[in-house]
C-alpha cells in the first residue's frame, strides 16, 4: 500500500502516542505503528505504553536509533515473530475444532480452560517459585536498552501499578530497563510482582493504561493520538463467570482513561470560556485509533494467541485503521480534537 504523502518535503507533524495493553492484541498497536513510520509527514515525538504499549515503544525506540524510520519498522516485525516463534512452546494453544473453524479465541481449548482454573486456585508464587518468565527473556534479547536509553529521537514514558501504595509509577526512557518494562506487563494472575528498587509493581493497566500526564509538561506538541485495544462500549450483560470477569477486566483496565477524558474535557471546556489562562495550561488534542468492530469479537482469551497468522491479521487491521484514519484526520492535526471524548466518558455511542 503507497502511502499518501511519503515523500512529502514539508516539516513532519509531530505527534503524541498513547499505547494501551492487551497481550497479544498489541500486534493491532504493530500494525498502527507500522503505518506511522513509513509516514514522512509525521514525528512521533513521544510514546506514553503500558504492558504491550510498553513493550512496542521499547523496540521502536530501539529500532530508531539502529536505523531510523525503517529501522522501528524492521524491529517491530523481529519482535512480534519472536513473541510468536516462543508461542510455540507455549501448552495453551488453539484446540482443533477453532483451528478447523477459524476461531483465534482459546475458549474451547482444554490447556486454557485448565490453566485458567489453576490460575484461581493458586498464586504465581506457587505455581512458579522460580519466578520464571520467558518473555523477560525474549525483550533483553531483542531490545538493546542501552540504546534506548540514549535516544534521542523520541521520549518513553512506560507505567506500571505500585503494589503497596496502588498508584501509578511512570518510568522515563533515560533509565528504562527491561525490568521496567516487564514490570509494566505484570499480571498478579500470572506473574509474581516485579521488584525494582525494591518496591513491588503490577500491570500498568490498573492505574494507566496509559498515562497521559507525561506528555503535558514534556512535549511540545498538543496532539495525543490514543491506540485503543480495549473497548469501552460492551452491549448486553455479560452472563457466564468468563465473560463476567472479562468486562469487569476491561472496565479496570479503560477507568484510568476514562478519568483523564474527563480532566482534559472539564480543563478545555474553561479554556475555551476564557476561565483559564491559555499559557498557564495545555489544550490538549486528542485522537484516537481504534478497531473494536473487529477486535471485539475475538474474545479476551485471544490476547494469549501468539500465532504468527493471528498477529499478522491484527497488523493488518492495525495498518488498515491507521491508513484510513490518516486520510480522514491528517488535517486536523495540530487544529482540533478528532473524537468527542465527552461522549466516550459518559457512555455514549
């Protein structure tokens, strides 16, 4: 696909990114990106990510200083193949009858069913002492940090949850380890609680996800463009134990966001009745790409599908929404919010 101003002259846009968590949903934030970076027009100034957000900002990063625009690209595609070439190992995996159905979902799989059953009758710490995680493993050996942390290129702010004090910690590219990262994609179901410093961190989900604060004092541009994975709208009541702890999993994960909706919302609605002074606070722009029409069907189990199939058609919906929201929205960048964030705190279509 030819991308529509590629070879422009003109000075790059720049622009925020705000990347949600969502396992291996974050191949549609793959697809998004990838569609950002072969750009021209465009400069991602800085990336606020949590859990998978968190992990696609470390390998751009990365990338981008190795090699620049193509360099992120290159290195987004390493990473998502490794996730889903360690997939592999995985026991949980699709069961026959979803493979011959087409279904990504793990919902019939026997090794799902099990380990989520096994999940709630015991802790990670006694389902891994050993405290291991292969994941931890995969990023150190894909993302130099030490690159990372020189970047010059663009700001990193990763977050994950304190454990003890419940409030959100945001972790900045000059000293981003794979600790941090791995802190901010800590599920307690699944994983024993990340210690740096020696303070304990869960997902950043639970507090922001992501955290939209670092950009107003950090970058000069107002636009935050948020890659939405979890959707906010669900229809109908959800009526089994699954779906019943899925929605109130998706609730906690969107309440942070829905909070700063409501923040920028009340601060632009003073700026523009001229209560507030324009110098002393940020109008800030927001956008948003999203694909829940076709990434809501899929079902949550399918955030643990690590097939190389799966991700590549999450990328490709992932580039698709990104594409058509640039050919609808490239203009207002800079000019005007192009969603109304009012409507989505407040639970309207």
């Amino acid at each position: 696909m030819n991308a529509p101003g590629k070879g422009a002259k003109a000075s790059p846009r720049a622009i925020n990114l705000a990347l949600q968590g969502g396992g291996a949903h974050g191949a549609f934030t793959w697809g998004v990106l990838d569609r950002v970076l072969e750009d021209e027009r465009l400069h991602i100034e800085a990336i606020s990510g949590t859990s998978a957000g968190a992990m696609n900002a470390a390998v751009v990063a990365d990338g981008i200083m190795a090699g620049g625009r193509e360099g992120a690209r290159q290195c987004l595609r390493r990473f998502w193949k490794a996730v889903s070439d360690a997939g592999k190992k995985s026991p949980i995996q699709r069961s026959p009858i979803d493979v011959f159905m087409g279904n990504w979902s793990l919902d019939t799989s026997p090794s799902y069913i099990f380990f989520d059953l096994l999940g709630r009758l015991a802790s990670p710490y006694e389902l891994n002492p050993l405290n291991l995680n292969p994941l931890q493993d995969l990023i150190e050996g894909i993302v130099d940090f030490e690159r990372v942390r020189s970047c010059n290129k663009m700001k990193i702010f990763i977050s994950a949850t304190n454990v003890e004090t419940g409030r959100v910690k945001v972790f900045d590219r000059g000293d981003l380890t794979a600790e941090m990262v791995m802190a901010s994609a800590c599920l307690p179901f699944l994983f024993q609680a990340v210690e740096i410093a020696g303070t304990p961190y869960w997902d950043g989900g639970y507090m922001g996800n992501p955290v939209l604060h670092p950009f107003y004092g950090n970058c000069a541009s107002n636009d935050v463009v948020i890659v939405q994975l979890n959707p906010i709208i669900r229809r109908g009541v959800p009526k089994s134990a699954r779906e019943i702890l899925n929605r109130v999993n998706e609730i906690t994960f969107n309440a942070s966001l829905l909070r700063d909706f409501r923040a920028i919302n009340f601060v632009s609605r003073l700026l523009e009745e001229g209560k507030l002074e324009k110098g002393d606070y940020k109008h800030v722009l927001i956008h948003r790409i999203e694909g829940e029409d076709e990434i809501k069907p899929l079902g949550a189990s399918s955030k643990l599908n690590a097939e190389w199939a799966f991700l590549e058609h999450l990328f490709d919906i992932g580039y698709r929404r990104a594409d058509a929201w640039l050919a609808e929205n490239f203009e207002h960048l800079g000019k005007r919010s192009t969603v109304d964030i009012r409507a989505m705190y407040q639970g309207e279509p």
